[in-house]
C-alpha cells in the first residue's frame, strides 16, 4: 500500500530540528492544515486539523519509536475515528541525519487502505508526496537560521 518518502537538507544542526520535530505541541509549526495539539500525555496527543473545506477534524496519534535526534515515529488511532473505513494503519516516520551542520531529513508516510479506498492508492500517494513536500519547506522555515 502507499509509502511515501521525500527529504530535504534544513540548514540547522540536528539538535535545533529535534526540538521542533521531537515535541507534538509543535506540529502546528510545520505540518500542513495543522492548527493546534491537545491532550498531550504519556506519548499520545490529538492534532486538530482543517479540511480543505475549512473544518475542523480531530485525529488521535501515538508515538511508537523514538531514538532521540535521529527518529521518530507516530501512528494515527484510526479506531472509532471517522478514518476507520479508509485505513487499516497510518504511520509517520522522521529521520535526521546529521550533515556539517545542516541535517538532511526525511519524513515517510505508511498507510495500510482499506475497502475500496485500496483502489485509490495512486492518488493517496500523490496527496501524500504534496503533504511530504509541504510540511519539509514548513519545517525549514521553522527550523531556519
């Protein structure tokens, strides 16, 4: 099923990225339609969003690996959610490697689709490849010198 990949070089060291990308509570920094983090605890946070028709969604997230400044990965609770008959599993991953002081990072998306959703996975992988894209240049502007 879709798995997306793309990386970008942000001119900061590695530390400066992992303070953005390491803490939930900056995800509306960087990641696309973002607007704000609730109920962070214990590796576990809901990222509130719009839609591309202005509305707000709720979407429950659990960290699942994280080896500080080089990974960190989070998948989406997709039960009981309105996700829940389009995905089986969503995964977001964040690598940092360090480059003379500049980090190369790159972010790769998962996602397991479900029903007839698994005949749509070309444009899932497209949508993907525009968030990818969009939430690096976020994430060099908010990470820039």
């Amino acid at each position: 099923m879709p798995r997306t990949r793309r990386q970008v070089t942000v001119p900061s060291p590695p530390e400066e990225v992992w303070r953005v990308v390491g803490d939930p509570h900056h995800l509306p920094r960087w990641w696309p339609r973002a607007q704000r983090v609730e109920s962070v605890d214990a590796g576990r946070w809901t990222l509130v969003f719009n839609t591309t028709k202005g509305r707000p969604v709720r979407a429950d997230f659990a960290l699942v690996a994280e080896d500080p400044l080089r990974h960190r990965a989070w998948t989406q609770e997709l039960e009981d959610s309105p996700f829940e008959r389009l995905m089986d599993e969503a995964v977001t991953q964040v690598w940092l490697e360090p480059r003379a002081g500049e980090t190369e990072v790159t972010l790769e998306v998962h996602q397991k689709l479900r029903g007839l959703a698994r005949f749509g996975w070309f444009m899932v992988s497209r949508a993907n490849r525009r968030l990818l894209d969009e939430a690096l240049g976020s994430l060099e502007q908010a990470c820039g010198r």
